[in-house]
C-alpha cells in the first residue's frame, strides 16, 4: 500500500487523480484512499533457457579436450578468421582516419567501437562520425610535416619491398599459423612424468663428469721451436721481437698471435722509457 509524496496540505488538495510519485506507508492497512501497487515480473522462461545455455557453454568449453578433432580445427579456424577480421577492422579504422586527418577532418568508421559506456549494439552506432577540425596554424604544420614523413617512409619501403612481397608475406604467415594450429591440436599428447628417465640422469651425469683430455697449455705452439712458455718469455722485448720472426708462432693460434705482439709492444715501449 503507498500513497502520493504531499510535502503540505495544499499539494494534498491540489492532487491529481493518479498522482506520479508514490511512497510506501509504514501502516499497511486497507485504506480506500491509498494506493496498492502489484509488481508482475512476467514469465521467467527465457530467463531459465539463457541461464542454461551459459551453464552448458561454460560445461563445453571445459570439455574442449574432449571434442572430435574436426570441432576442435573447426573452432581454431573460425578464431583465426575472427581476430583477423578485428585487426584488419582495428587498423583499417587507424589508415583511414589518419589520412583524413591529413586534410582537417575527423573521420572515423563506428566512433562507438571501444566505447565502454555503450552496449554491444550502441558500439555499431553510428556507422560513422565527420567533423572538421578547427586546428591553428601550429597544428597545420605538424599536419602537413607527419604527411611528408610517412611519404618519405612509404617511398624507402617502396625501395626495399614491393606490394607483391608484403602480400605474399602476409597470405604466407597466414597459413602458417592455421597450420601451427591444426598440427598443435592434431599431434597426439605428450606424456607428463613426474621424475627423469633412468636415460636422461645417466646421460646428464656422463655430461657433468670432468673430460680425461687434458687442457692444451698457453702458447704450445712454441714448444717446437725450445721455446718454454711461462711469464719470463713475455717480460723480453729482445725474446718476443725474435719470435715473430719464427715459423712456430705463425702454427699459432690469432689469439695467441694478438697476445704475444700486444705483450711485445708493451714491453718493448717500456724498455726505452727506461
């Protein structure tokens, strides 16, 4: 039981026959001057139905691993084609925009596509949005110096790669990746353990066991020539000078042959500041 919201007696006397605002009463007795309101929710089948085709798609797409092979590839196709779809919407929007903005205008294709205020069918209205701009001189400049860029950018791309390469480019990593996919669903699990095989600890340790060769010794190549190699030979400018000169140290190695003409430099140049 309400009755209308009066703030005097003269509202009182001045009130309609069906007022438009109602308060609920504290005292819910029949009154023949009050006001009963009945709420009719209606039939609650759609509602019921909704709720149990979420439960069933939530059921379903747990059970993805259980699908037939075909569903499963039948799903990847239509997510690739569905992303594509976006992403050629997402950056067909930005070029066209981009080169209306060229000219002073606003212009974009579905202005309420991320909108988040709007629902999923207010995001596709208006198809469109038009609106020049009111840009000063400065805005004018950096206009027409982005224009000169990405012309610049185009024609040294133009240089390198043609149309022909970028779309063949595309269509080629396109496949690719429904092929990636149809191979990641089609291949058959891979079985998961808990512990390593006895093969792979045997093998990890025969990698971490110490190598019976021995380690080849600094400058062994000058061993042939009665040339012992320990730290005198490299504090000689006379010994290092001679060496070079020798057939054993053109047998070694670039980076010994870098380390005993370094040394000999030093040396050398240290000897005549003495």
């Amino acid at each position: 039981m309400s009755k209308p919201s009066e703030e005097n007696a003269n509202e009182a006397a001045r009130r309609p026959k069906w007022p438009k605002r109602l308060i609920a009463t504290q005292s819910q007795q029949f009154d023949e001057s009050a006001f009963f309101i009945v709420l009719y929710e209606g039939s609650k089948a759609w509602s019921y139905i909704l709720l149990t085709l979420i439960i069933g798609g939530v059921l379903a797409m747990c059970l993805f691993p259980a699908w037939p092979l075909s569903m499963k590839i039948g799903v990847w196709y239509i997510s690739v084609f569905f992303m594509t779809a976006m992403l050629l919407l997402v950056i067909g929007r930005l070029i066209i925009f981009g080169l209306f903005w060229f000219m002073g205008v606003d212009f974009w294709i579905l202005p309420n596509l991320f909108n988040e205020d709007a629902g999923v069918l207010d995001s596709f209205i208006p198809a469109y949005s038009f609106e020049y701009r009111a840009d000063d001189w400065k805005m004018f400049a950096i206009r027409v110096f982005c224009f000169v860029l990405l012309c610049g950018g185009l024609y040294q791309l133009n240089q390198v790669h043609s149309v022909d390469d970028m779309r063949n480019f595309a269509e080629t990593s396109f496949i690719d990746l429904l092929e990636w996919g149809k191979n990641k669903l089609a291949a058959p699990p891979q079985p998961t353990r808990r512990f390593p095989s006895l093969d792979e600890i045997s093998t990890t340790e025969h990698d971490d066991a110490p190598s019976s060769e021995p380690t080849p010794k600094p400058f062994e190549c000058l061993a042939p020539c009665g040339v012992e190699p320990d730290e005198d030979l490299l504090t000689s400018c006379k010994t290092l000078t001679e060496l070079e000169k020798t057939s054993c140290f053109r047998k070694c190695t670039d980076s010994e042959k870098d380390k005993l003409t370094e040394a000999r430099v030093l040396q050398c140049v240290s000897e005549q500041e003495l």
